[in-house]
C-alpha cells in the first residue's frame, strides 16, 4: 500500500451507521466532538454518552456482559453494589472481587506523520488521541491500571499501567503532545513493551498501519508470545477509503516529503485495489495471532469504538450472549 497522502484542497466526509443497538440520536458527531478542546472532557462526552446511549437502548443487560459487572438479584450483598455505576445508569449491579477482575491495559499510540492527514475539520491524530483518552478514561472509572506508549519512528512516551490519583492527567497531558515523527515504525516500539512490561496485559494498538504486512505480523506476534491480548484499531479517514478526489492535482507523500501530480480518476481502481489486499492482509495476520481486528473511519462516533473494545473484552472471556447486537463491517 502506498504511503498516506495529503491533497492541496479539501476531501470529502463518508456517512457513518450504527448497528450496535445503541440509538442513533445518543450517538456523537465526532465534529462536535472534535470541537471540545479539552482531551480529557471530550473522553468523558464520549464515555458518558455511551453509557447513556446503552440505557436508553433496548440492550440494557449489554453493559453487565461487557464489564466486569452483573446485575442485582434479591439477596446478593449489598456491600458489593457500585454506586458509581448506578448514578451514571439507574441500575443496580454488583463489581466482582477486585483481585480478580482489575486489568493492566497499555495504550499503544501512533503519531507518525501520516496520522497528521485529514481530508476533515480534523486528522488521524486527533482522532487516535480521542480514542485512546476515552478508553483510559472508561478504564479508570473502572478502577483498571491504563498505560501509555506514544511512538512513531521511534519512542516518544511512555507511561507505565497504574491507577492513582493524578496518573489519568498525565496521561492526558502525554496524548495532548503534537506528533512530529516521519515513518510508521512498529518494531521499536513493540520490542520496548515486550522488554518493561512483564506482568501480562491487554494492549490496545491505535495506527493507520502505514507498515509492511510482513513487519506488523512478526512484532505483534511477539506481544501475542509474552501472553499479553491484544487488540487492534485500524484507523483511516474517509478520503483514504474512497479516494473520491475529482480533479488531477498535486499530493504530498507525508512520510517521504514527495509531491506527486496523480489524475484521481486514472488512479483510482488501482488505489482501492492496494488499500483492500493491504487491509486485507492487515485482518488475515490479526486473525492468524487471534488479534481482535476493528477498521474504523475517522468520521465514526467513537462510541462504536467503544462498543467494539468492549465487545471483544466479552468476546475474550467467551460471555458474549445471543441475541447481542453486531457492528456492521466495513
């Protein structure tokens, strides 16, 4: 596949769909989204959406399977009800014994310079960063230890898995930090996680994979090798999906500095024909190393990514009901 591109000119926004049972008027446009400045509130908007989206679906059982909680039956003890969880739904559920439920996540996040493209009011970056603050933000809630690993060419943050007070700022603080690498680099950082961290964990991969298929097999199934779960967001913007450019113009290879004069039309077929064997390849090796694999477009709402990191937790655990609804693929 080739290297992301960047137009001298606007792109254009694909519609997005829901099919996870959440209702569509609970679901955020990522441009108000985007229009909230602070990292760490936009995550909240985020979480709090879902969280609501999901009560006022007719799912209301599908937070118990995709958390480590269940609900209230007459007679269990009340010593075990999370109040917290009843402010933000109106139900009672009971939180499992802490010991066994707490989870150690690092979030691994690209700012190579191809995430800096956007045919929207916003980039790949942007997007990624929402994504990874509301995950940290949903896991902290929960009481779960959240990491972070910022990388592109190289390291460029990392924040070991913990859950104290003041450990969810920094994070977001280490997210907010503007990207500037140049090439997609996976192996570095992926040897680093494999070296620090011992205790086995989930990873949660967030790139536009802007890598050889081969590179990006071999370094992930060295994170599947060490027993760590790891699942993966595939992130695109819609431009990159349809490459619906009308006119012959100038393009900026971001990673290599290159321009290039492409006729849209005449490139095109031969485009989308290298993007769907590249992302193709990208979901056959994630299926060889029993990655949980989620292609998402940059004008979703997030609240589909978050029903997707919580349905492949449940997927993981073998918990998942019949009957619960499914995204739609791409």
């Amino acid at each position: 596949m080739t290297a992301a591109f960047s137009q001298f000119g606007k792109g254009s926004s694909a519609p997005f769909g829901a099919g996870t049972g959440l209702r569509s008027g609970s679901l955020i446009h990522p441009q108000a989204l985007m229009a909230i400045k602070n990292l760490e509130l936009r995550a909240k908007v985020v979480v709090e959406g879902f969280w609501n989206g999901l009560h006022r679906s007719p799912y209301h059982g599908f937070s118990v399977e995709f958390t480590e909680y269940r609900q209230y039956s007459p007679g269990d003890d009340l010593r075990y009800l999370d109040w917290r969880l009843y402010a933000r739904s109106d139900r009672y559920y009971l939180k499992k014994f802490e010991d066994e439920t707490n989870l150690r996540c690092h979030l691994l996040v690209d700012n190579s310079r191809s995430m800096g493209y956007g045919s929207l009011a916003w980039n790949k970056a942007q997007y990624a960063n929402t994504l990874a603050a509301t995950l940290a933000y949903f896991l902290s809630l929960q009481g779960d230890a959240v990491g972070l690993l910022t990388f592109d060419e190289q390291i460029r943050d990392y924040l070991p898995a913990r859950h104290r007070a003041g450990h969810l700022r920094h994070l977001m603080l280490a997210l907010e930090m503007p990207g500037g690498g140049a090439a997609t680099d996976l192996t570095a950082p992926l040897k680093r996680i494999v070296k620090i961290v011992n205790k086995r964990g989930l990873m949660v991969l967030i790139s536009d994979l802007l890598a050889p298929i081969q590179t990006l097999e071999k370094n992930l199934a060295s994170l599947v090798a060490c027993g760590h779960e790891v699942l993966l967001f595939h992130l695109l913007d819609p431009a990159e999906l349809t490459f619906h450019f009308e006119k012959a113009t100038l393009f900026l290879d971001i990673e290599s500095g290159r321009d290039l004069y492409i006729d849209p039309a005449a490139a095109r077929k031969d485009y989308l024909k290298k993007l769907a064997a590249h992302n193709d390849g990208v979901r056959a090796a994630c299926d060889n190393l029993g990655i949980k694999y989620h292609r998402l477009a940059t004008d979703q709402p997030l609240e589909l990514a978050l029903f997707d990191f919580l349905r492949s937790r449940a997927a993981r655990r073998g918990k998942v009901k019949r009957g619960l609804p499914t995204r739609a693929k791409k």
